[in-house]
C-alpha cells in the first residue's frame, strides 16, 4: 500500500503498520492508550503547548495524542496528525470529537509538502523512530516550524532498560527464532536509544538548543485488570507480536504459557507494573 509521496525507503515500515502492526494497534487501541497515558502526559507537559498554537503530531496513530493536544490549543488552534497507517487513521477519525480542532493526514513525513514556516510545534509520541532516513525527515519537518518553533518528542532508550517490552519478547524466544537485529542506524523502536545519535540527527537538521532527558516509569501492561490482560497485551502488541506473526496456533500458545510464567511474578493484585524507560527531546527551529 503506497501513499503519494513517500520515501522508498520507509516502504516496509509503510506497509507493516497499513498491516498487522495497524491491525493489532487498532486492536488494542483502548488498551494501548492507557497503558501509555503517562508517558503521554509527561511529553505533552515537556511540549509547554499553549492555547491558539498550531501543532503537528508525527506518528499520530490512533489519535490520542493528537485529540490531547486538540483540547491544549482550543479552538483558536490546530493540530494536524500525520500517519503513515490507513487502519490506525480510520479509528482515529472515528474518536475525534465533534467540533475538534484537528486535522489527519495519511503521509510519510519525510516527503508531505507541509505549508512552510506555519506550525508553532512538531510533537510525537514514539513517532519519529521508524524513519528511514530520519536527518531528511526532521529536515523536511524544520521547515513546517516558524523560526523559534519548537520540536518535542518521546522516543524510548535502551531495550535492556525497557523490560516491559523485553520480558515477553525474550520468553517469546524459547519457540520462535529472534527477530532480525536491526542494525545502529536502522529503523525500529529502540533507534534513537543513543542520547549521541539524537543529538547528531537534530543538528544535521537543523535544529539548535536540543535538550535529552531521561524518563524512566512503570507501565501497568494489565491496566488493573489482571494477567490475562497483560498476557493479551504483551503477547499481542510491540515486538513479541511481530515475532509471532505467521506462527500456528500451538506455537503461540506455548509462547502465551512461557510468558504467563515470566509476568505472574511481576503481578500486583490486578496489576502487572513492568520498567519502561524513555527520552524526552526537545529542540528550537532557528
């Protein structure tokens, strides 16, 4: 599935999100937002929006963010959400409220001719990592941004510091064979994991004043409604899903059993909290 105007380079991660990956996060979306909303917060507080602001979301997905930052500008604002993912756009639009000041757009960020010098923020919640060639898309993105615009976004650190991704995957890993490691530059959700690549991505942009704090918090992955919602969750988003695909049905049960084995002791009551760990970036347009 093409849009009409992306980078070839971004085609798999195009066609993996208008596929199983859109599917299962439309899936979950309910899910998937709440366990998130913390990190959410915490990006959209770092963001400082202000009423009568206008915004892009990039990687909007299914729209909470964007809906979010809708309610931060009112309605002398605008938030214009860019996705690449035709499923996850659908039921965004589906929740957007009536009268909201928001905009989806199906494009690849890298190529959408954005109206120059016109946002006040480019905003994104874990949407600028699968970027192919991520200087020429924070390049394409800077010149959407008055001069003076600012630039925020979360994006997640290390694997081993993301146990909440990680754990599962690794039980995953006693039937299925691993995942193809991506490489240093490669697109995925642990590239921007390096503090130095980020730093060097935002300057071959163009951005100045970048500014990387680390995050760290604990994500219910049950979200207080016990371990068969957090076996549902882990087994059916993230990477454990994408090692999954394709696999029969007593393979993904035996996963489903092995981590059960790995998340029971991490309950707490109906909660299942596991570590996730982020940075939240920020920078200015000249």
């Amino acid at each position: 599935m093409s849009l009409p105007s992306n980078a070839a380079s971004n085609e798999t991660e195009i066609a993996y999100w208008n596929g199983a990956g859109g599917r299962n996060w439309v899936r979950r979306q309910q899910g998937q937002d709440a366990i998130l909303a913390p990190i959410s917060q915490a990006a959209i507080e770092r963001a400082t929006v202000r009423p009568g602001e206008r915004v892009v979301d990039i990687g909007c997905g299914t729209g909470a963010t964007s809906i979010e930052l809708g309610e931060r500008v009112g309605p002398s604002g605008h938030v214009l959400g860019v996705d690449v993912s035709e499923p996850m756009l659908a039921r965004a639009t589906e929740r957007l409220p009536a009268g909201a000041p928001v905009k989806f757009v199906r494009a690849d960020a890298t190529t959408h001719q954005f109206q120059v010098a016109t946002f006040d923020l480019l905003f994104s919640r874990f949407g600028v990592m699968f970027f192919a060639e991520p200087a020429r898309a924070f390049t394409n993105l800077r010149n959407a941004l008055r001069p003076g615009g600012r630039l925020a976004f979360a994006c997640w650190r290390k694997s081993d510091e993301n146990p909440w991704l990680m754990v599962p995957l690794r039980a995953a890993y006693e039937h299925v064979p691993p995942l193809p490691r991506p490489g240093p530059e490669d697109p995925g959700p642990f590239s921007f994991a390096s503090e130095q690549r980020v730093r060097r991505i935002l300057a071959e942009a163009g951005f100045q004043r970048t500014e990387v704090e680390p995050r760290d918090f604990k994500l219910d992955i049950a979200c207080g409604n016990g371990i068969e919602e957090a076996l549902e969750t882990a087994v059916g988003m993230g990477p454990t899903s994408r090692a999954l695909e394709g696999q029969p049905p007593q393979v993904r049960a035996a996963v489903t059993e092995s981590v059960r084995q790995v998340l029971q002791p991490c309950q707490r009551g109906q909660n299942v909290p596991l570590a996730a760990a982020i940075w939240l970036v920020t920078a200015r347009n000249p």
